[in-house]
C-alpha cells in the first residue's frame, strides 16, 4: 500500500524491506526491459529503474517521486538514472517517453477528479505517440481494506538491527469510493510510535476507463493479477495498459 509515512527519512530506509519484491516487479520489469525511454510515476527508492540499469538497460530512465526521503534512497546506488523530486506537475512534458508506469498502487492516492485529470493529461503528454502507460489500482470488488486490521502486524529489522513493527487501521470503512487508514511505526528504540494517516480511491473499471479516454489514453490491456489473468469481479487488481491515442 502508498505509505506518505515514507517521507520520514529513517521510515524510507525501511520500505523495499516492508515491501520485498515481488511478482508486480517481475510485471513491471519486463516492459521497462522492452522501451527505449521510461518514466516511472511516483518511483520511491527507484528499485525498478535501478534494476532495469543494473541489468544494462541502456535507454533513458527518469524516476519521479514528491518525496525527497525516497530519492535519497534511490540515489545510493546505480548511476545513470534521472532522479527528479517533485510530482507530474514539475515540469511541462513534451513526448519524452515510450514508458510510463505508476507502481505500488500511488494511482489511488489521487483523490479528486481534478487531480486524476491533471495526472493523466501530464502522462498523455509525457509519451511519445503511441507510448504507453501502465499502472494498478485495487479492485473496489474485492474489497482489500477490510483485511487491514490492527492484528496483522508486519515486522522488519531497521539499519540498527532493531525489530520494527507496522499495523494498519481503517477508519470508517468504505466511504464513497474513498478509505481511509492509520499506519503505526513502532521500536523498542523509540520514544513513541509514529503514525500516519493516509486516504486511497478505489475506482471500479468503467470509471477508470473514462477517466482515460477524457484524457485521450485508450485502454489497450486489462489484467486482475500479475500473472495477466482475465480481470474478473474477484480480481485483487485492476492493471491498465493504456495508450496514447
């Protein structure tokens, strides 16, 4: 899930431990391998486009996240990446990019039509023609923030080699097309708890569609898992191939 925890800097040094890589990566990995040029939307600690360079990617590769936490991560280690700190509307974008992902899920913290719009009229921008953009939203039917509850507590060993501990907790269910949740960081090593709170769109697939195409991206593929399985009613995700038309 989205954490803006993560602008912490010591909590940024604990996310690919909170998040391993996993089957998404190996999805997303592949098309970076097969385009010239790729911008990766919200990348965090630029695990995907460090990869794909240490594999000897040999195309442009931009990272782009609003947390200067997460970029200091992606910037200890493989050279040759562009790491830019800020979000879509940085810059103005003029057909750059064959590739444009949004991993981890950051689709869903686009909150407002206005926002959703913005983003996707600067991702239309940024592709060259014919470019695409791939990116996951959860599945509203499947109905995945009734599983964050406080019990599951997920641990991880920090840069100390102290055990830190992140619990979730929705707050009111499902609100519209809305869900908002606490996050709590804990440590024997700290004084208090750090906690968070974060909100998350689910969007079904007619809404998303026409979101897209308002904003000139036709949907090319549509998956509801990483393994590219048919999108069905019990899917955990919603992953979009779009198209720059």
């Amino acid at each position: 899930m989205v954490d803006h925890s993560f602008a912490d800097l010591s909590l940024a040094s604990l996310y690919d431990s909170l998040n391993p890589w996993g089957p998404g990566d190996d999805f997303y990995l592949e098309l970076v391998r097969s385009a010239d040029s790729v911008l990766d939307v919200g990348c965090g600690t630029g695990r995907l486009l460090r990869q794909a360079r240490a594999e000897g990617h040999q195309g442009r590769l931009m990272g782009l996240d609003p947390a200067a936490a997460m970029l200091v991560q992606a910037r200890r280690a493989e050279p040759g990446v562009e790491w830019v700190l800020g979000d879509l509307r940085s810059r103005l974008w003029q057909a750059e990019f064959d590739l444009a992902v949004m991993t981890g899920h950051a689709f869903q913290v686009l909150l407002t039509d206005e926002e959703l719009r913005t983003c996707l009229a600067a991702v239309r921008d940024a592709l060259t023609p014919g470019g695409r953009f791939v990116f996951e939203t959860r599945n509203p039917a499947a109905r995945a923030w009734e599983r964050w509850t406080p019990d599951r507590v997920h641990e991880v060993t920090d840069a100390d080699g102290k055990a830190v501990r992140v619990r979730h907790e929705v707050r009111g269910g499902l609100v519209g097309d809305r869900v908002t949740f606490t996050e709590t960081f804990e440590s024997e090593g700290w004084d208090r708890p750090r906690v968070s709170t974060a909100t998350l769109r689910f969007l079904d697939r007619p809404r998303l569609g026409a979101f897209l195409a308002d904003a000139g991206l036709r949907v090319v593929e549509q998956y509801g898992d990483w393994g590219r399985g048919p999108l069905t009613p019990a899917g955990p995700e919603i992953i979009t191939v779009a198209e720059r038309s």
